[in-house]
C-alpha cells in the first residue's frame, strides 16, 4: 500500500463484500481457466464456441 502511495497511485478500499462476483462463483474461474489451459483459437468464433460448450457442461 505505501508503495502504491508513493507511486501517487489512489488506494482505493476493497468492499469486504462485492453483489458482482459471488463467493459462490469462484469454482467457475478456476473450471474456465482450466479448460482453457493449452489451448489456441484460430478464430473468434472458436473461442465462442468453446465458451458456450463449457457453460453447458458446468
């Protein structure tokens, strides 16, 4: 935090609770970064299909 301070840098406060990103929803990150883990998409749609493939299988 002093770091930040004297890089004049704001420190903003970090809500202990965020209504965004439930504690509930924190499986998903590491499930997608999992299924993206190695792979190369030729295309934007490759991406969206690999997207929409793994929001049916969780």
């Amino acid at each position: 935090r002093q770091k930040l301070l004297e890089f004049g840098w704001d420190v903003l406060p970090h809500p202990p609770y965020s209504p965004d990103i439930a504690p509930s929803d924190f499986h998903l990150f590491r499930s997608l970064q999992n299924s993206l883990s190695g792979k190369n998409f030729n295309s934007l749609i490759d991406i969206k299909n690999h997207l929409e493939e793994f929001r049916r299988e969780t």
